[in-house]
C-alpha cells in the first residue's frame, strides 16, 4: 500500500464518527467546527456528511447522493 498507517493511530468509520459528533465529542480527522476548508457547526447527516446549514448544498451530493470530500467537504449535505 502506498500510504503511510502509523501503528497506534485508531481509525474511526462514519457511524461511530456521527455518533461521536451528536455527542459533542471531538473526533480525530474531523475538521469541525467551521474553521478551515471544511467541516461545520450543523453535525452530520444519516448518510455521515457534514451539516453545514449556512453553506450552500453540495452540488455533487445533489446530484448523486455522495461526496468524496465526506467530512471535509465545506459545502452543506442535507438529508
């Protein structure tokens, strides 16, 4: 594999990182909060986007339901 996996780095996968962020917990990786590129202050949908309420709707998301950008995306994906 050609990226770099640190041993003693925990991975988070999106249900438990949603579940984590509804809790107010600060997630690894995650980039809320709405400072920087991306993340937000609106949690994160069903789906694991971020809610971003005062961003505009993520045109990709839009059209076919996914965003490669998923938690880093600045852009708002609503439900």
């Amino acid at each position: 594999c050609r990226f770099n996996h640190p041993e003693g780095i925990a991975t988070v996968d999106a249900a438990d990182a949603a579940a984590m962020a509804a809790m107010g917990d600060v997630v690894s990786g995650f980039k809320g909060g709405g400072k920087g590129k991306g993340g937000g202050s609106g949690g994160m949908n069903s789906a694991g986007y971020t809610l971003n309420p005062e961003q505009q709707d993520c045109p990709f998301f839009m059209k076919t339901g996914t965003c490669k950008f998923a938690t880093t995306c600045r852009f708002n994906h609503p439900e």
